[in-house]
C-alpha cells in the first residue's frame, strides 16, 4: 500500500478525512481557489501555452476570473 494510500485510510478511521480534500483533477476541490480548480479542469488533452491562447473559452474563463478578483 502507499503511503498516501494509508494516510487516507487514517483519516478515514479517525473521521478526519472531512477536513482533508485529496487532490483529485476530476472533482472540484472546495480547499483550494476556483482559478486553480479551473486549470485543473482543462487538462484533459495535450495543452501548450498557444493552444491555450488561442482558446477562446479559456481566455474568457482567465478573464471572468480576474475580474472577479478585482471587486
């Protein structure tokens, strides 16, 4: 077993595992910021800096993002 596997199962049996949110890039991560759960999200095929600036939707996501931030 690794060893995340039995850290996992630790804080399952001690009922901690609620305050832990494991890093999973399919599931939203409500213990980290949207901006990073959304770039976790995108990665589900091979991506480089210009195929991302050239995405339309990723770049609209960058800036609602931003401006969210500044209110």
């Amino acid at each position: 077993m690794s060893l995340r596997a039995e850290v996992e199962q630790a804080l399952k049996q001690t009922k901690l595992d609620t305050f832990f949110h494991r890093f999973d890039a399919s599931d939203y991560n409500p213990a980290i910021p949207l901006g990073i759960n959304l770039f976790s999200g995108l990665a589900t095929a091979s991506t480089t800096s210009e195929s991302l600036a050239a995405d339309p939707v990723f770049i609209e996501t960058i800036k609602n993002f931003i401006w969210s931030m500044r209110r």
